[in-house]
C-alpha cells in the first residue's frame, strides 16, 4: 500500500500538470518561453521575501510572480527589445532572490528544494494550495478559451471582433503566475518552465486542433508527474529533475512518431 507521502506527492504532481498543460500550449502558441522563465525565476525572490517577512511561502510567490509577470506584459508594450528585456529580467529576478535568501541562515541548506522542487515533502496544506491554484487557472481559461484562441491567432481579427488583446495577454499573465506559485513546491523555480513548455509540445505533435493539444498536454504532464515520481524512488534521483526528463523522453517519442 502506498505510503500517504507518496499520495500527495503524486496528486501533487497531476495538479500542477492540469494547470500547466493547457497554458503551456498557449505558451508554446504565443512564443512565451522565456516570459515563463522570468516568471518563474522571481519566485526564488518571493520566497525570499515570504521568509523574511513570516508570510506562507505561496502567497509571497504569488505576489512576486504577479508583479514580475505585469513588468514584463508592461514593457511588451512599450517598444523594449523583449528577448533581451526577458533576459535581463530573468536573470536578475533569480539573483537577487539567491541573494537575499542567504541572508536568512535558517534556509541555506534546503535552496535546493526551492530550485528543483521537494514533491516528496508536500504537505497537506501544500496540496489544497497546489489544487486551489490549478482550479482557478484552469477557470480562468475555460472562461476565456474562445477569446484567448482568437487574440492568440491574430490579434486584429480580435480587435475587429470586439476582443482586448491587451486583456486576454492579462489573463495569461495571471494565469502564469498562478501556475509558477502552485509549481514551486513541485518543480522548482528552475524548472516550472519546463513543464509549462515540454508537455504542450510534446503535444503539439500528435493533436491537430487546440483543444485536443491543451487536454493532451495535461495528460502528458500528469503522466510525466507519475513516472517521474516513480524514478526518483526506484533510482533516488531528484523527483523534479526526474519528472521534467520524464517529459522529455514523451517530447521524444512524440517526435519520432511524428516523423514517422
């Protein structure tokens, strides 16, 4: 009989990848990697802050990643060069987080759960937080699914249809915020982005609408999340690592068979 660790750890895992799988495809759709890594690394600056200031540690990543995630759909719109504004903010948003948290000594030794994940250590409370926050992303899509699809395909055809762009790029924003909070404890900052992106173009080629892609992406996330978990513990490897490699090997085999 499984342990009660392992069942948490494991719906862990199918949580952040319902949440991460469809907004991974519009991720994929809009070009938008390197948004989620600038996301993602400023989460280790909220739990800097969330340490420092005795908050939950999801609701300072939360916080951090919204302000991040709104800097960077501000400076979008502004004529910045954003692959090198994305890069400068990445970079620096995880920086200083590393910074910052060494100045709190009580939390040296376990940065490499905030980097990589911790998914066996999910707690309870962990898991409401994890499910709470796929369940919003995932209303928050299904709500806006035409109008996203629409403002993802061409944003004048959306404008001329009485759709914001603006908006529904809001939308994702928060969205991505949401899913980088809920993903933290499962993956790590350095590898939320990688779910968001592997799974939705894994399957990306074996769907050909977007709405088998987005329920396939969340399919392969989740399986990804269950292989992985169980790699780690028949081999002791990292269980974030682990899961991320588990959706590569399905973004491999989706290639050949795509070839094929």
């Amino acid at each position: 009989m499984l342990d009660d660790f392992l069942i948490r750890a494991a719906l862990a895992g199918i949580g952040v990848a319902l949440a991460a799988g469809p907004l991974g495809a519009f991720v994929v759709w809009r070009r938008m990697a390197y948004f989620g890594d600038a996301t993602s690394h400023a989460a280790i600056l909220g739990v800097a802050l969330a340490l420092a200031t005795e908050l939950p540690v999801g609701l300072g990543t939360l916080a951090v990643a919204l302000v991040m995630a709104a800097t960077v759909a501000t400076l979008s719109g502004r004529g910045w060069a954003m692959d090198t504004m994305l890069g400068v903010l990445a970079h620096s948003a995880l920086a200083f987080g590393l910074v910052a948290v060494s100045f709190l000594p009580s939390v040296r030794t376990d940065l490499s759960a905030w980097l990589f994940g911790d998914i066996l250590a999910v707690s309870v409370p962990d898991l409401a937080f994890i499910w709470a926050g796929a369940a919003l992303v995932l209303a928050l899509l299904l709500w806006r699914w035409s109008a996203l699809l629409t403002a993802t395909t061409n944003e004048d055809l959306a404008a001329a249809s009485g759709i914001d762009p603006a908006r529904e790029r809001l939308i994702l924003t928060l969205a991505l915020a949401v899913t980088v909070a809920v993903a933290l404890k499962v993956v790590g900052a350095l590898l939320i982005s990688a779910m968001l992106i592997i799974p939705a173009a894994a399957a990306r080629g074996l769907a050909r609408n977007p709405e088998p892609m987005a329920l396939l992406a969340a399919l392969i996330g989740a399986g990804a999340s269950l292989a992985g978990l169980g790699a780690s513990l028949a081999f002791d490897t990292p269980a974030g690592p682990s899961i991320v490699a588990a959706a590569a090997l399905a973004f491999l085999v989706s290639a050949l068979l795509r070839r094929a």
